[in-house]
C-alpha cells in the first residue's frame, strides 16, 4: 500500500506521438505504474482515421475508456472469440475492456479528432 497521493496536471505533461506503426496517435501520460502507482493514466489523441492495434492485456489487467472529444469506436472480441462487440465512444461515455480481451480502438471520423482517456490497471489491486 502507498503512502503518497499525486496529483498531475494535464497542461503540465508533454504530449508524444506514438512510434510506427501507430502513426498519428497521440499520448499524454499522467500516471505510469511504477511501485507506488498500480496504474497508467493517460489521454490519447488520435488523428482523423488513427486507430490503434489490436492488443490485449494480461490478467488481472483490464482497461477503461472514457470519450473526452469527438467520435471514436471500440472493438473487442472475447478470449474464446466466440463474443464481438463494438461500441461508439462520445464525449462522455465510458468503455470497461476486461483481461484477455483483444481490443483496438479508432477515430470514427475522417475531419476531426478524437480525444479518450485511457486507465490500464490491475484489477487485484481493487480488491
């Protein structure tokens, strides 16, 4: 258990873009785990049409999404690939992606951008 709060200010963190192939993405980490953070905060930008790569996490991490600006989409398929959901993603609305889940997420629109606050972590440490 940590002893110690943080507080980021998003103004304050650089933003970077992503590597190839992930061109046109854009992320400002807040949080990264390290031993007193069990989490990773971040809000990534994407350009018209970015999208992510499919990935998955492994257990006991999950991730969340939560739409900040514009219009993006989430979609996932089960570990036994027997269960495909897509969902929109608008300012406001908020996406759970449980473990072992693949999952990639993308600008819905080819004009404008699309802003999503991101959360990796584990979900022992709720416990």
């Amino acid at each position: 258990m940590t002893d110690r709060c943080y507080k980021v200010s998003l103004k304050d963190v650089e933003e970077v873009e992503a590597q190839p192939p992930f061109n046109r993405r854009f992320f400002k980490t807040l949080f990264k785990p390290d031993s007193d953070i069990k989490a990773s905060v971040f809000v990534e930008r994407f350009e018209p049409g970015a999208e992510s790569f499919p990935h998955s996490h492994i257990p006991p991490q999950v991730e969340v999404f939560y739409g900040l600006k514009g219009t993006g989409v989430c979609e996932l398929v089960s570990d036994d690939r027997e269960f495909f959901q897509k969902y929109t993603i608008e300012p406001g609305d908020c996406v759970y992606c449980p473990e072992k889940w693949t999952h990639k997420i993308k600008n819905a629109s080819v004009d404008e951008e699309w802003v999503v606050l991101g959360l990796v972590f584990n979900v022992n440490a709720v416990e």
